[in-house]
C-alpha cells in the first residue's frame, strides 16, 4: 500500500468525532488501529516518563534554594565573624581586636581583628 492510499481520517475523526467513532473506526481500519497503538504505546512512555522528569525538576529547584540559602548563611555568618561593625545607617567600622568576635576566641588575628592566616 502507498503512503497515498494509507488511510489518514483518523486524526481528523479524533479531533472532530466522538469517543465512539473513533473505537467504531479503529475497528475497521487496520492503518488507524496501527496509527493508535502507536499512540498508545507514546501515551504510557509519557505517562512512565513524567514522574521521573518532575522529580528532576524539582531537585534541580532545590538544589538553586540550598544554593540561596547556603549565600545567604556566608553572607551573615561573615558579617559576624569579621572585623566589622554594622550600624544601623548602613555604615560600617572596622572593630579593634578587643571588639572582635574572633579575637574573642583566641584565635590569631591581625591588628583590624581579621584572623590572620
């Protein structure tokens, strides 16, 4: 049979016809029972498919949150460890080896009271 000769209604009767007509269809003609297995066979590919491709997904969006959150503790836990002050104008200063937290537990620090590597 030629492509030309295949019988191409059934996109048309899925779109147009009923449920029915498409099962009435389906049983007469061996191209479109063909064209629907194959559709069937897309449809549970899709369906086996999809949980795996949303649970990728969803790690993917985790793993940008750990990697906000995880900024987000350097940047606070830096703030508070170094050698600066924070005011509330938004204007810093740079703490003596006193007023450092790190200097406060012993560790080595520079004269600013950054810890001296």
């Amino acid at each position: 049979m030629k492509n030309s000769d295949k019988c191409n209604k059934y996109e048309a009767i899925f779109v147009f016809g009923g449920e029915d007509a498409i099962k009435a269809h389906i049983e007469e003609c061996p191209d479109c029972r063909e064209e629907y297995e194959k559709y069937l066979k897309v449809s549970s590919l899709v369906k086996e498919v999809a949980p795996v491709y949303l649970k990728k997904q969803k790690q993917k969006r985790l793993s940008a949150i750990k990697k906000l959150a995880c900024c987000f503790i350097l940047l606070v836990g830096l703030t508070g460890f170094t050698g600066y002050k924070i005011y509330d104008d938004n204007s810093f200063q740079v703490n003596t080896v006193d007023e450092s937290y790190i200097g406060t537990l012993g560790l080595p620090t520079d004269e600013y009271g950054f810890l001296e590597i």
